[in-house]
C-alpha cells in the first residue's frame, strides 16, 4: 500500500507516488495499491478511547471505512510524505491515529521529498511515531533534496533513484513476508 501523504492544493505528492507506484511494480513482488489521503474523510476529531483498545469496532466515519479496510488488508506500507515545517503532514498524523492494529507487526517505508533534507525531518518523526504502534520502519528510505528541480515528467532527474528505491523494495519485501508470516503463526504480543 502507497500512501499518498499530503493533501495540499497543488500537490506534488502524487507525482512521487506514481513513479514509486511504478518502481513497485517493476520490481515484481507486490499487489501495488495507491491510497490518496485527499479521498478519505480522516477527521482531527477523535472519538473518546484510542482505537489501541477499541480494536475492530472503533467508531470511524463512513468516508474512512475504506482507508481502513485497505490498512487492514496490506503487508506493507510506503509512505510517501513532503516535509512540512520539520515534520510530515497532519493528514498522516490524522490516519495513523484512527488507527492502530492495522499497522501492528508490519513494515513501512519512506519515500521523502523537501527542500535541501530532503523530507527526511519529516521521516525522523514518523519512525518514532510507527513504533509506538508496533510497526517496523525500513531503514533504507529514498528522500528526494530539492524536488522542485530534481525532477522531470514524473520522473527524478538522478539516475541513482530507481536503484535506491530497489534497495528500499527489498528490505520492505523481506520484512513483508517474514512478518506476514510470522503474523499467521502467532497472534502478535502486542500488550498495552
Ligand atoms: C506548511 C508547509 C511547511 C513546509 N515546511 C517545509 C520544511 O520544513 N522543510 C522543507 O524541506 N520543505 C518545507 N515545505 C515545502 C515543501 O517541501 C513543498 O511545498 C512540497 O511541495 C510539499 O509537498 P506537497 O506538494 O506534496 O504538499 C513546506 C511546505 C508547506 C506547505
């Protein structure tokens, strides 16, 4: 699962999901699914207990349900997130609240794109956040410094990218298929 994480007018993130969309089916080992945060509705409101106990029944609205469902669904995350202000995008911050199970024992990874770090501010604050709710971040992300002249026609201009971003599939193929099953043999511990 793509994560499309801005919402901003005039957004550059779908353009990055695409071409990482792209290098994922390439690389062969993955349903590929494109999730645009901008199509759900992900309130800042949030009912009164976490969904860290509510499990399965949290009351989430209709326009979230399928946001949900594909969460629930995927091995695997690539977030693809700007850098706003030295963080990422309240509308990341929003779905990964309405949530938690659903990232429980799986892997993400980041694709970033800023000015000269890149969006790796941004990915320093979500691999802290992740592991509160027992994911696994790849460590190997691909940031993109300076995007408003590294790319051309939906693509970047360094030709290291598609090899960086292969590294990238890699790590998160193999901790996508050691964890699912891992995830099928035993309920993951994950406590309170
Ligand atoms: C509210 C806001 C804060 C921003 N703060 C940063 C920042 O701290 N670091 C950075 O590299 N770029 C920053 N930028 C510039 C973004 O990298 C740039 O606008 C980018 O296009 C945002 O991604 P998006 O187009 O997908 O929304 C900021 C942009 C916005 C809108």
């Amino acid at each position: 699962m793509i994560i499309i994480g801005s919402v901003r007018e005039g957004r550059f993130g779908p353009a990055a999901a695409s071409w990482v969309a792209a290098q994922a089916r390439t690389h062969g080992g993955f349903e590929v699914e494109v999730v645009d945060l901008a199509e759900a509705d992900i309130p800042l409101s949030l009912p009164a207990a976490p969904p860290k106990f509510a499990g399965p029944d949290y009351p989430r609205p209709a326009g979230l349900a399928e946001t949900t469902r594909k969460l629930a669904e995927a091995d695997a995350f690539i977030i693809v997130t700007p850098e706003y202000n030295h963080s990422y995008p309240a509308s990341v911050k929003a779905v990964i609240d309405w949530h938690y199970t659903q990232w429980t024992a799986k892997p993400v990874a980041f694709v970033s794109y800023g000015g000269p770090a890149g969006g790796r501010h941004a990915v320093l604050h979500l691999e802290n956040v992740l592991t509160e709710l027992h994911a696994v971040t790849i460590r190997d992300g691909l940031a993109f410094p300076n995007f408003f002249t590294g790319w051309q026609d939906g693509e970047p201009l360094d030709a290291a990218a598609a090899g960086y971003a292969k590294t990238l599939l890699e790590q998160l193929s193999w901790w996508a298929t050691a964890l699912r099953a891992a995830r099928a043999a035993n309920p993951y511990p994950g406590g309170s």
